[in-house]
C-alpha cells in the first residue's frame, strides 16, 4: 500500500513518525516545510505539493487543524481529492465537526473515493508514543483495511458507526475535556482566594476522585509554570465552537458548553492561543 501522510503538526508529525517506526513507507507534506525535512531524516519522502503527494497513494491521512483548513486542502481549487485515485481512501484524523465529515465523506464518494472520519484523543506524549484512542465513523471495512495502521499510532480503535460517528463521539471527549480544564483552574484560583496554599491544593485536589485523570499532568503544567504546547488552546476554542454549532444542529443547548467557549475565546485573544489549554487558568488568575 502506499500511504500519504498530510499535516504534520504537534499530532500529524508524532503519528506520521509511529508509522515509519513500523517500518512503513509513507509520503508526508505540510504546508510549512521543516516539519516534512525532519521526516525526511527517518525515511519519509516528502513531496512538495498536494497532487504529487496523494497521486499513487492508496490510503491518505490528514490531520489537520479545522475544517476550513481540511476543506482548502481536501476539497479547494488545488485540494488533493481531484488528484487520488479511484477506489482508494481518504482517513481524515482532524478534529472537525459531525456535519463537515458527512459532507467530505459525500465529496469524496463523488469522486469514487472511500472515506473514514477518524479523529483521536490523546495529545502530544500519547501521539509520540503511539498510545492515541481512535474514534471511528464510516464503513467497517474500509476501517478493517487501514486498522493494522492506525494500530501502529494507537491502542485503542473504536469503531463508533457510520460516517460522521467518528466526529461526533469527538465533540463529547472535547468539550468535556475543556470544561474539565477551565473548572479546575477556576477551583484552584477559588483555593488560592480563600487562603489554601497552592502546592497544597496541587498536592491534593488532582488526586480526588471528583477530579479528572487529565489534570494530574496539567497541574504539573501550572505548578512549573510550564505552558509548553502539548494542545493548543486556541484549537480548544475551536472545538468547543464545533460542539456547539453540532448541538445546535440537533437543537440542543449547552449552557456549559456555551460559558466556557467565551472563557476559551477570551483566553485565546489575550495572546494565549498557541500556548497549551491549560493556560486558561493563567487568564483566569487576571479576571478571578
Ligand atoms: N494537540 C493535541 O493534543 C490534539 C489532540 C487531539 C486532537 N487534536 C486535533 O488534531 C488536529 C491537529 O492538531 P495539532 O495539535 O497537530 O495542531 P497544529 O500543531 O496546530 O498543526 C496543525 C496542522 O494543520 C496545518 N495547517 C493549519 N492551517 C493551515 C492552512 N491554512 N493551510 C494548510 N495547512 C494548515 C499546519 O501546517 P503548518 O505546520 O504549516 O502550520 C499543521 O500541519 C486538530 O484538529 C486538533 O484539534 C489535537
């Protein structure tokens, strides 16, 4: 099989590199080019535009950052969807939302192309290390074909029904998750206020039951002042704008949901976008 690997971000780059751990050939681009080169060095081939990288590919991966982004790439005047092969599929990893997979999954059928929505949990360590959960939506078979692959970038494959299941079982990890952040920090900065220490209310509070396994490590993130990007949190924003578009479209309302995207908006203007999600406590601590 030859495999196209397209986006080659924090996750794309760490998933692209499990493969050719594994010992498969693959084709790599991105948009910026030093993250292919360094690719290039673990035996990737790299090409230099859309059409070149998907022409003999049989299984193309994308993960990219939003819909927009996967639309332009995919689908735009110069997207790779008109240059693949017949009969061949496209997996799209992103993080975008129920209703956007449906519809790339009918672009690519137009085009006589299989398509699977299949977006992951786990960040930057998971995806090095190859631990990242899958969640998939689309034709069982096309996963059976594609699943020794993504086998090698995850341990946990669950396949979660027809095109656009994937998606949707994503925008529920997500917004729990961003909500789970934005709680906690603003439960710290409560502690703080009415005079806990805070090493102590690190200590203790990530280690309660009532608190999210996730935290133990964002906390480590706040106590060291470390806010490396391991998710941005300006693609957390996104995530919860998807949710809430996708809730609308069932018309469903999500008041938490809705709260804590004008916290996450925020938090991304005041400059904090490209560093990790847990930085929304360092905004928080100003406004609390
Ligand atoms: N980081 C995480 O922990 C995590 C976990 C689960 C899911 N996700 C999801 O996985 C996806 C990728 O996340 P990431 O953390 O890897 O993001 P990232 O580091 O920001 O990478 C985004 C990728 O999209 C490309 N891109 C962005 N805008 C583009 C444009 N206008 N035209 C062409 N390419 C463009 C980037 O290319 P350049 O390199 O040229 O900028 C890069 O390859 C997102 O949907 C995210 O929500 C992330």
């Amino acid at each position: 099989m030859n495999i196209t690997f397209i986006g080659l971000g924090i996750m794309g780059s760490r998933m692209a590199a499990n493969l050719l751990k594994n010992k498969i050939k693959i084709t790599v681009y991105n948009r910026s080019k030093s993250p292919a080169e360094e690719l290039k060095t673990k035996g990737a081939a790299v090409a230099s535009d859309l059409k070149s990288a998907v022409q003999n590919a049989d299984v193309v991966f994308t993960m990219l950052s939003a819909p927009d982004v996967v639309e332009k790439i995919a689908t735009g005047e110069k997207g790779f969807l008109k240059s693949m092969k017949k009969n061949t599929l496209w997996v799209d990893c992103s993080t975008v939302n129920p209703s956007f997979s449906l519809e790339m999954a009918r672009k690519a059928a137009k085009r006589e192309i299989r398509f699977l929505d299949a977006p992951v949990a786990g960040t930057k360590p998971t995806a090095e290390a190859g631990e990242l959960t899958f969640f998939v939506g689309g034709n069982q078979n096309d996963l059976e074909e594609v699943k020794n692959l993504l086998q090698h970038m995850g341990t946990k494959i669950l396949y979660m029904g027809e095109h656009g299941r994937g998606t949707a079982f994503k925008m529920l990890v997500n917004s729990m998750l961003a909500q789970s952040m934005a709680a906690f920090s603003e439960t710290l900065i409560f502690g703080e206020k009415i005079g806990f220490d805070k090493d102590l209310l690190l200590n203790i509070l990530p280690a309660l039951p009532v608190t999210a396994p996730f935290i133990k490590a964002k906390a480590e993130k706040i106590r060291n002042k470390d806010y490396d990007t391991q998710f941005p949190l300006e693609l957390m924003h996104k995530d919860l704008k998807l949710a809430t578009l996708t809730a609308k479209e069932h018309e469903c309302d999500l008041p938490l949901a809705e709260q804590t995207k004008k916290i996450y908006k925020k938090a991304s203007q005041s400059g904090l976008s490209r560093e990790d999600f847990a930085a929304v406590y360092k905004y928080l601590q100003d406004k609390l």
